[in-house]
C-alpha cells in the first residue's frame, strides 16, 4: 500500500543529519524549552560565560556570539511560541550551531511552525499566533533561512561515547542513534495515549518511570517545577513561559544552572509536573 503520508516523511527524514554523533565529546550546555524567551535565554547563557550580543534592526539584525572554550550549547526543542521573541532566539541558536558551537533538536511546537512557514493548513493556538505574528515583519530569506535550520535538526542526539542522549519528549534505550517514524513521534510527544484530556490536550504518560538504560537521557517537553533526575533521566522544561525559569545542565559537570523567567508570558494549560505513569506499568 502507498501512503502519500509515507513518502512525505521519508523525504523528511532524508534531510534530517544524523543523530549518532557519539564521537563528539566534550562539554555540553544542555538548555530546556526557550518559547521564544529571548531575554532569559540570553541572561542563561551570559551566566554560563558565553558571550550574546544582538545588533540591528529588520533585515540588519544580528546576533553574536561566543562561547567558553571546549563547551558547547544544546538546545531541547521547542525554540518558538508562546513568548515575546521567537526570531531572536533562532538567531541566537543559529548564529552558535553555524559556528559549530551548538546542536538543537526540534521540539513539537518548533515542527508545528515549519508547517506554517510552509505554507501548511495549521492551527494557530498553543503560542503559534505569537510566533506568527512575530515573523509577519521577517523577510523571506530569514524564514527560509529558519525553516532549513529546523528541517534538518536530527530527531534527537547521542552524544559523548554514548553516555548521553538528548531529546525533546522522551526516548528509550533501543531507540538510541536511529531515525524512523515511530521514533520520530516518540522523540516529539513522548509518550502518549492517542487520546485526549478533558482540555482537549494529549494525553501523555510519564516514559521515564520505564526507562532503565546507562545511556544519561536529557529532555524537555512536560514543564517541572524543577530539574531532577529520574531512572537516569533529566527534564530540563522548568516552564519559562509559563513565569517558571529557564534551566541548562552542565555536563558531564551534572550542575544545573537556571534564570527566573522577566515575566509570565502564557497561562499553563496544566499544572507543573510530569504526568502520571502508564496505568498498566503503575501497578
Ligand atoms: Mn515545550
């Protein structure tokens, strides 16, 4: 059977790099979902000792940047939506990974909003609007710049001889360096019921209660009140948008450094916290 679905994902896929980038070692700065919170980003990464400046206005503006020596940013996903100033943090994140000194994974929202910088039928809710109207004063080669950046992120990232994997929802050990649709989704969402809340949001289960692999896996995604680390897990999603902070682990360190959010810049559809275990695993 030929699924038109299909054949647009393999294509997608195609683009993506790779994510076994297991010999790159050295010092990482791993940063939970930014949403446009350009400020803090900022602020985060001047108290990790890189050095942010953005210069400009319209088509001029520029971000520069530097970092310390041997370390390098990672970023979760979820770049855009619901804050203040989604084109400045992809020019921050951007300006470090074509300087090879930051990696990123998409997040769902950072997916959500290719679609639309495609051209693509898409609602604009959960923050999209935000970045919509954002872009509405960006000229086509900027999007087009943005929309290539995030098309070609790879699903998650392993990195460090294997000792550390980072994604945007969730992974599992078998699912380490390879790229296929399933993984793909289960990167993005997590894991999920296929069905609905009663605010019409996915339900989600809590995947780390099952995950037991040696490999240190970093995510954001599910918002937390702070970062922990779980069954050799971390979230890194302390909810900056939501008037909660932004949070970077240092590794292979293991601190973690975060900067309060300036301001609540959406309402939390839920409450703080991850969501429950996976009902026939709970027991
Ligand atoms: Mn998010």
């Amino acid at each position: 059977m030929i699924r038109i679905g299909m054949t647009g994902e393999a294509t997608t896929r195609s683009l993506r790099d790779s994510p076994d980038l297991r010999t790159l070692g050295g010092a990482f700065d791993i940063i939970g979902d930014v949403h446009g919170c350009a400020d803090e980003l900022r602020e985060l990464l001047r108290n990790l000792g890189y050095d942010v400046r953005l210069s400009g206005t319209g088509e001029g503006r520029r971000a520069h940047v530097r970092t310390p020596a041997g370390r390098r940013a990672v970023f979760v996903g979820d770049l855009v939506d619901r804050g203040p100033a989604a084109p400045d943090v992809l020019r921050i994140v951007m300006a470090l990974a074509t300087e090879g000194q930051a990696l990123a994974v998409p997040g769902n929202h950072d997916v959500k909003f290719v679609r639309w910088l495609a051209g693509r039928q898409v609602r604009l809710t959960h923050g999209l609007e935000r970045t919509a109207e954002q872009f509405e004063t960006e000229s086509p080669a900027f999007r087009t710049h943005v929309a290539t950046f995030l098309e070609r992120l790879p699903i998650h990232l392993w990195l460090d001889g294997g000792a550390l994997a980072v994604a945007h929802a969730g992974l599992k050990y078998e699912m380490l360096g390879r790229d296929t649709d399933a993984i793909r989704s289960f990167c993005l969402y997590g894991e999920t019921s296929g069905e609905q809340d009663e605010l019409g949001l996915p339900v989600r289960y809590h995947w780390a209660a099952e995950y037991g692999g040696r490999t240190a896996i970093v995510y954001g995604h599910t918002p937390v009140p702070a970062a922990e680390w779980f069954n050799n897990t971390l979230c890194v999603d302390t909810g900056c948008c939501f008037g909660g902070r932004l949070t970077a682990l240092r590794w292979p360190e293991r601190a973690i450094v975060s900067v309060a959010a300036h301001q609540v810049y959406a309402s939390p559809r839920r409450p703080f916290g991850h969501p429950p275990v996976r009902p026939d695993v709970a027991d």
